[in-house]
C-alpha cells in the first residue's frame, strides 16, 4: 500500500495567482484555476485563506491557507471554486457550482468536504482545500 502525504498542511503557505490586486492580510477566496481574489460577501464560500502580501494582478501571491491540500482523481468535472464531496472509488465531485452548496445538497448527504483549487476533467487530479 503506498504511503500519502497532503500537499500543504493547515496555516502552510501555497502560491497561486491574483486575479485582482490583492493586499496583505486579506482573505482570499478562489476565482479560477490556481487563482485568488479579496473575498467577498459573493465569495466568501470560496474562502481559501489569507494574503501574505501585496500582489498585482497575475502576480504570484502567497496565501496562508484555511486547510489541508489534497490532490485526488475527479469523478465528474470539476471546477476552481467548486464545492466538493467525496465520490464513488475514492475519488471527489462537485457538490454545487462555484462553491454553492444548496440545503438540498446537504440535505442530501452530500456533505462540502472543501473547495477545489483547480479545474479538472473526470479522471484526472484535482487539487483541493479541505474545510
């Protein structure tokens, strides 16, 4: 059986890329693939962590992140931003779009295990921030 490790670990550092200017110390939300913006009302379900510093537009930025990252195969598309559960084999699905997760969808049993940081096809590893 081979070993796992998470990619990044609670309060760890992960670049992305700003989409928008962003400031030190704010949070962040994601806003495409590898990529954040300043959270907001609207995004505040895609909340990913906190800016470590000033960073333009398609800068690199580091952000201290919320939770664990994990890479793991898709079932189904799934893109930055969305909600995920964890799916059929081991893998993950998007539970709602750009990280909107309906009562219905808990209702469901289909509990928000994190928000994907990338944007992947069904089969193919998706990055993904535990909450």
């Amino acid at each position: 059986m081979p070993s796992y490790l998470p990619l990044h670990m609670p309060g760890d550092t992960i670049t992305l890329k700003a989409s928008a200017n962003v400031t030190g110390g704010q949070r962040v939300a994601v806003s495409g693939n590898r990529s954040v913006a300043t959270a907001t009302a609207a995004t505040k379900a895609a909340y990913v962590g906190v800016a470590a510093f000033d960073a333009a537009t398609n800068g690199d930025v580091t952000v201290y992140g919320r939770g664990m990252v994990h890479e793991t195969l898709a079932s189904g598309a799934i893109t930055a931003g969305d909600h995920i559960t964890s799916a059929n084999a081991g893998r993950v699905a998007a539970v709602a779009t750009a990280g909107t997760a309906t009562a219905a969808d808990i209702n469901n049993a289909r509990a928000v295990d994190g928000i994907a940081l990338t944007t992947a096809a069904d089969g193919v590893p998706v990055l993904w921030m535990a909450i």
